[in-house]
C-alpha cells in the first residue's frame, strides 16, 4: 500500500503553498487506494508553538482533506539520539563547534544549499563540556555506502551524490537532530513509500539516501511536485508573510473550493506554480 504524508513545523502559519503540497500528497495516495499521513515536526526549539498543530488540523479540514495522524517528531528524541550515537560510534559523526561566522570567514566554497563547510573541525573528538553540532563525514559515508540510486517518480532514476552539499550537520546545537535526520527516521519509522515534496527540496534527497543507506532503512520513492511562486518568483513562505489558510478560513472562504481551484492550477493574482 502506497503511504505519503504532510509533515508541517509548527512555528509559522500553513498558506497557499502548504495547502497545494498537502492536496497533492493526499491525492497521490488517495487515487490508488493508499494511506496520507499527517505528522507535526515540532522539535525546532523555542520557534514550535504547539497551538499551531491544532491550527494545522482545522485548515486540513477545512481543505477536505483527511488524514491519519502519526506521533510528532518531540515524541521520538530517543530514536534521534540513539542513531547518532550509532552514527558516532562508527566513526561517521564528528562535532563541530564552528559558528557561521567562522565557516564564512573561512571564504568557502558554495554549494545547493549555500556555503559549503570547509571541514575545519574533522577529526575532532567529542568533548561533552563543549556544546557542538555533529556532522556527517560525507567522504567516509559515501565509501561505506558505494554507489547508490533514488528514483522520483518525475524525474526518473538518479545516482545519490551528497558531496555537493559538503558534511551537513545531522545533530544541531539547539536541536536533537536536523532536518535531514530527524525525517529520514520519521518516514523509516511511518512507514512511508512515497515522500511528496516541492522541488526546492529534490537535491536534499541525496543526503536523505545516503543516510537510508548507512542505516539499512526502507528506501521510499520520492515525488517533487512545482511549488507556488509570488510575483517576485519567490517561493511562499511563512517568514515573507505569505497569507495564512487560518485567515482565509476565519474570513469565511470556502477552503473546498479553494483546494479544488488549486488542483485545477487556478491561482489567485500574484501567484504561479513554477519547476524549479
């Protein structure tokens, strides 16, 4: 059985772009007899407001969509620690206590995802009176792991090569696990087959394999849609002040209607969906 999910992080209102992510995971799974799931990432420090899950909830429904729930990411530390451990344990990880400013004044070299840590602190042992992020070797990753491959289900088959991006960090000082680490678990542990996302989050996918490979997990199909631009040709986003689905919701707008004009592609002003 095909199995995706919405995972939003409460420290911000859903607008327009979640609302098109959400409507085409539930839609993938729901044409073929599948399972939408709905998970809260919430681990995001002082920045998650837990209000907002329920907020999520509402304009879900309000959407007509409907879900089954699974456990929030602030439920599953344990598993997020013990795999770095692991991680660790095997040589993989390594602590890092460099600030941005110290990466930039390096003068790195930049990749997908901005600058590219210079390994300044690889080989460095842990210190645990001294607060550090760990990240990942990705040159010892990649020997372990050899040549691997992912395949979307729009772009086709592709060789994971996460080198681009340089060691990302797996464990965040301020955090139990990054981004990367705490959702590869979480689809492992959902039991997810088809991670639906936007483009702007195809090349991420490459370190998301690699660390499937290295801890022996269920390898998902993976399906980036085109996100929904401004018309600046930014993508919408909670910290640009994009307009919330709550306030569309309370002023009375028919959330159906909407979630059927977003499938149909009919945009409001101002707004496109563009590949990236």
């Amino acid at each position: 059985m095909i199995v995706s999910r919405f995972a939003p992080s409460p420290n911000g209102s859903l607008h327009l772009g979640h609302a098109y992510a959400a409507i085409v995971a539930h839609d993938l799974v729901r044409e073929r007899g599948g399972r939408f799931l709905l998970r809260i990432e919430d681990i995001d420090g002082e920045r998650s407001r837990p209000e907002l899950a329920d907020e999520f909830r509402a304009d879900l429904e309000w959407l007509g969509l409907e879900w089954e729930e699974v456990p929030a990411q602030s439920t599953r530390l344990a598993s997020y620690e013990a795999t770095a451990r692991e991680l660790l344990h095997r040589g993989l990880l390594y602590p890092c206590t460099c600030t941005r400013a110290d990466i930039q004044a390096a003068e790195p070299r930049f990749g997908p995802e901005g600058a590219i840590y210079p390994g300044t602190c690889k080989g460095r042992l842990l210190d645990p009176e001294k607060p550090a992020a760990l990240r990942l070797d990705v040159d010892r990753a990649m020997a372990e792991v050899g040549e691997i491959f992912w395949e979307d289900e729009l772009a086709g088959l592709i060789m994971a090569d996460p080198r681009p991006f340089g060691d990302v960090v797996l464990v965040r000082k301020d955090a139990p696990a990054s981004y990367h680490l705490a959702m590869t678990l979480d689809d492992a542990a959902d039991g997810v087959t088809l991670v639906t996302r936007g483009q702007d989050l195809f090349a991420l996918t490459h370190v998301h394999r690699v660390l499937q490979a290295l801890l022996d997990l269920p390898v998902p199909d993976w399906h980036h849609h085109p996100i929904l631009v401004d018309d600046t040709g930014q993508k919408l986003a909670k910290r640009r002040g994009s307009p919330s689905l709550a306030d569309r919701r309370l002023a009375g707008e028919d959330g159906r209607e909407l979630a059927d004009a977003l499938r149909a592609e009919e945009f409001p002003t101002g707004i496109s969906l563009v590949s990236t």
